[in-house]
C-alpha cells in the first residue's frame, strides 16, 4: 500500500482523515502519519480498544453491542460514524474484529469488520475473514484493508 499516495489523493481533494481502531489498536493511524507532511491529511485517530471506549469515545450504542457484539457490521458502522461525528475529518475508516488467538464458533479468529464513513454519503460496512494467520497477520493484514478502503474512497 502506497501510504503516500493516499495521503496526496486526501490531500488533493481537500479532505481529512480520522480512524476508528479496535483489534489494530492504532496501526492505521501510525501508518498514516509515519508520512512526514501528513498533519494536514490526518484528523484524528481513535483506539477504542474496548466496548466502554466504543461507548464513550465514538458514541456507539449500548444496544447495538448487546445485541451484535463489538465484532459485528454494525458496531463498525456506529464507529466510522462516530469518528466523523467527533472530529472535523471528511471520511473515517474503522476497525473491529478478532485478530487472536481464539475466536469462537460464532466469530472465528481472522473475522474483522470495517466501517467507511464519509460526509454526504452512506456508511459502507463489510466484513473480512482474514483466517487464523495468527495475531500479527491479522492486525497488519487489517490495516493495509483498512488503508485500502480510505484509497479506495478518493478521487483519483
């Protein structure tokens, strides 16, 4: 992923950026910013590592993590949401899954979830089943997603 091509296409455009990570605890945001210049692309990123800073931070509903757990479509869509709505940013990509070990029958390990939130458009949301490739797989192989649905979501 060329980081600062998407950071100039941002850049180009007008427009900021923030994130919303969970199980990449601040992978995307580190990515973005190892790029020198990239403070007038890059907003905000938040780490909300648990669902009380979900809850907190990025505004997602007691209800919604009850009833689809905090690895689910819908959750990520409340966090990419959450993040344009407690930033200044334009567009912002979340993240939440199962980087592992473990999992479960019901959310296996690999299983992650992305939000794309961008103002004046719909909230895209989809789900990734990156596998058992262990813990740092998942979290790199998350992030470069993650990254790829920001590039994916600017003018060329």
């Amino acid at each position: 992923m060329d980081v600062a091509a998407l950071l100039d296409r941002a850049r180009r455009a007008g427009l900021h950026v923030a994130t919303a990570e969970s199980c990449t605890g601040g992978m995307v945001i580190a990515a973005l910013t190892d790029i020198p210049g990239s403070s007038d692309v890059v907003e905000r990123g938040f780490v909300t590592y648990t669902n009380r800073a979900k809850e907190e931070m990025l505004g997602v509903t007691r209800a919604s993590l009850d009833a689809f757990g905090a690895v689910s479509e819908q959750v990520a869509k409340e966090m990419a949401e959450g993040a344009l709505a407690h930033s200044t940013a334009d567009l912002a990509v979340s993240i939440t899954g199962i980087a592992g070990p473990g999992g479960s029958e019901f959310k296996p390990e690999g299983r992650v979830c992305f939000g794309l939130a961008m103002a004046g458009r719909a909230t895209l949301t989809e789900t990734v089943e990156f596998g058992a490739l262990g813990r740092a797989n998942v979290r790199a192989a998350s992030r470069d997603h993650a990254l790829g649905l920001l590039l994916g979501a600017l003018p060329a």
